[in-house]
C-alpha cells in the first residue's frame, strides 16, 4: 500500500500549525502550554475558574505560547437552571439527602471542613453552582479576548455559534450520542468531538471505538476529533482509521510530570487497571467517568437517595467530597479519570507523551503495509 502523504497530518494539522494531531484538554495551565508548544493542541478547562481567573490565566498562557492557537473549553449544559444562588439551590435538596451525606462522614470519620476556609472559597467561586448565567460570563471572557477555540461541554453551543464566528473563534462541540452529533453539525459548529464512555469525566454511553465512525459519517464534512480512551499510539492510528482528524485525550495528562494533579489522584491514576474506573452520576448529577471511590459502593447501595438534578447533587456532595480530599482520606478521594487509567503506568513529560504515541503510530501504519 502506498501513500502520498503522512497519515499524522490532518485538516486539523494544518488548519492549527500542528505537528501532531492530538489535543489534550486538562485543568492544569502548565500542561496545556508545554502540549502547545510541544506541537500539540491544549485545551484549558475552565469549570472551576471565574470569568477573573480565565482572563490571568489566558493572559498567563498567551505569555507562554505566543501566538500559538489553545483553546478553552466551557461548560453550558442545557439541563442547569438560567441562574440562582447556592441558597436558592440548597433550599430545593431534601432532608433525607442531606442526612444521607451527614451519615457518610460520621460513619466514616471524614472531619468537618474548616469553616473559614469554605466561607473564603464561597465568596471567591461559584464552581459547584452552575447555572447558564455563570456559563454566559465565562464565555464573555472567551469573546472579549478572543480566544482561537470555544470547546463546548455538554450542551448544545447552538446559540453562541454565529458570535464566536462573528470575532473567528472555532467552535467544538462535545458530544456522547450520534443524534446530538447532528444538532451541533445543522449548528455549523467547526469541529465535533465525539467522547465515548471509556473516557474520564462526564460521558456518555457509546464506547468510543463504535461512536466516532458513526459520528464521522453522520456529520461529513464536519471534522470529528476521537476521544475516549486514548492512550498510545497504536489508537492514534485506529482513531485515524475510524475516520477522525486527530484525537482529544484527558485522562494521559493527569500522568505528565509537568500536572499539578494531587498526588493521591496520580497514585491511584498510576495503580487502577481499566476495571478500577467507574462511570455514574453521585458526583453532580450527571453521568462521569472516576477511578472507584467508596462513595460509589455507597451511593450504589439501598440506603442511598435517588441522585438529585444538577445543580443540587453537586451542591449537596461538594464540601464532603473536599473535605475527604483535603484530609487525604484515600477511600473517598474523588478524581475523575477514564478507563485508559489501565495503559498508564509511569509519570512522562508531557512532550514526550506526544512523541511517543506519534511514534508508535507511525510504527503501526508500518507495520501494516503503509509505506511513505
Ligand atoms: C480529570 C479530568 C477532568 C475533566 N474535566 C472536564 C471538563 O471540565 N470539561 C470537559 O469538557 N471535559 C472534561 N473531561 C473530559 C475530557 O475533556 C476528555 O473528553 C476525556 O478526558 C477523554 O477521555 P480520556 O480521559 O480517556 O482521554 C475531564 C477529563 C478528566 C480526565
């Protein structure tokens, strides 16, 4: 089999002057730089940042890379409410689950938060109380700024598409169902990043390796980006294969030595075999993929309520969920991570991470029959 060009560059390589075609997205500002420079894609995730903190850490980032394209991706699920407050939000959670949590951590010794601590952060940061209102600032940021790449989480970006375009921001929609690939397609959105359940954090319920060739089909020529999973090269080349323009990987970064992941997180990350990993909804109330805590086996048993809507059963599991993090308890410490967990055993530079699944790609077009 001959081919006339290199299988690694893509439409999404050189629309981006890329050398690789890979994106990682992570909530780590020191990755995304090293992946940008390093001839990948970063994507800064920005849940847990204020509309403040995304305009010094872009301004942070621009220092960094140039003129390099990044990108940030925002949340703006359709399913949250248009605003309200955390009050207004823990009015709505009912007793039975806030003494459901109380029991949690009497039984299990999980020590109170400091409550300084947790008045500073509340007057700080909104992070656990989403809302489209929140949503609509962190993306007035983006504009302002003009950010080369709008990633939108789990919703529909429908109704921001022609204002990005207006001030050339591209648009990627992350989507877990083939039908709500073709919502975001007839939106003209300019890249589709099809996550399948085997990724870290939200997903949703196809497996990567059956949703990105339906995705790639039902959306041409839109291009889709494969996510879910990934881990090495050998599924650089399948993704390719599957007819995507590059792959959008999380969980890898997590094990890039320059991550400020905990290192709790990163021992657990570096130990769990693929099975170790657990997709459900207790975190917030909707679906994501973790590394197994023991609040599953108890938000899985017969004492626990039904999850509660977003935002509430964020609300109601965040100080808990911080508090075990802040006091180390490894049983219940929260990270999400996806089932690739089981192909990562050692911490890497984040540019040698890149190499080395460019490398192992290029291997497998090698080894099967693909001569350059
Ligand atoms: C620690 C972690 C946090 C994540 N947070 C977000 C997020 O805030 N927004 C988002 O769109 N995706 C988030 N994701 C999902 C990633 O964007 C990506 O789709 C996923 O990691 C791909 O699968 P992989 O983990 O197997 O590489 C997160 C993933 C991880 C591992």
């Amino acid at each position: 089999m001959r081919v006339t060009k290199n299988p690694l560059k893509t439409s999404l390589t050189e629309e981006w002057g890329l050398e690789y075609p890979i994106i990682a997205f992570g909530h780590c500002k020191d990755v995304i730089a090293e992946v940008c420079n390093a001839g990948g894609l970063g994507v800064l995730g920005c849940a847990g940042l204020e509309p403040d903190e995304i305009e010094r850490d872009v301004n942070w980032l621009r220092e960094r890379i140039g003129n390099k394209p990044f990108g940030l991706d925002i949340l703006i699920p359709a399913s949250v409410p248009p605003s309200g407050t955390r009050e207004d939000f823990e009015a709505q959670i009912p007793q039975e689950h806030w003494a459901f949590v109380q029991r949690i951590r009497r039984e299990y010794k999980i020590p109170e938060r400091d409550a300084q601590k947790v008045a500073d952060e509340r007057a700080k940061s909104q992070r656990d109380v989403l809302t489209q209102e929140r949503a609509r600032a962190q993306l007035d940021v983006l504009i302002d700024m003009k950010v080369p790449i709008f990633c939108a989480a789990q919703g529909n970006p429908a109704f921001i598409i022609p204002e990005c375009h207006s001030h050339g921001i591209k648009v990627f929609g992350l989507i877990g169902l083939v039908r709500q690939a073709r919502r975001e397609h007839e939106a003209k959105v300019d890249y589709i990043v099809a996550h399948g359940q085997d990724g870290g954090g939200h997903c949703g319920p196809i497996g990567t390796f059956t949703l990105v060739p339906q995705v790639v089909s039902a959306v041409e020529p839109t291009p889709v980006l494969a996510a879910g999973g990934v881990a090495c090269g050998r599924q650089l080349a399948a993704a390719l294969a599957l007819g995507a323009v590059g792959v959008w990987t999380g969980t890898a970064w997590l094990a890039s030595k320059e991550h400020d992941v905990h290192p709790i997180a990163q021992k657990k990350l570096l130990a769990a075999r693929s099975e170790d990993t657990v997709r459900n909804r207790w975190a917030d109330g909707a679906y994501s993929r973790h590394v197994r805590t023991k609040f599953d086996e108890l938000w899985d048993s017969k004492e626990a309520p039904p999850v509660l809507p977003r935002p509430m059963q964020g609300i109601l599991m965040h100080d808990l969920v911080e508090a075990a993090r802040e006091s180390q308890v490894e049983e219940f410490f929260y990270s999400s991570g996806g089932e690739a967990a089981g192909m990562i055993h050692e911490v890497k530079p984040a540019r040698q991470i890149m190499y080395d699944w460019a490398n192992e790609a290029m291997e497998t077009f090698e080894r099967m029959g693909v001569q350059l």
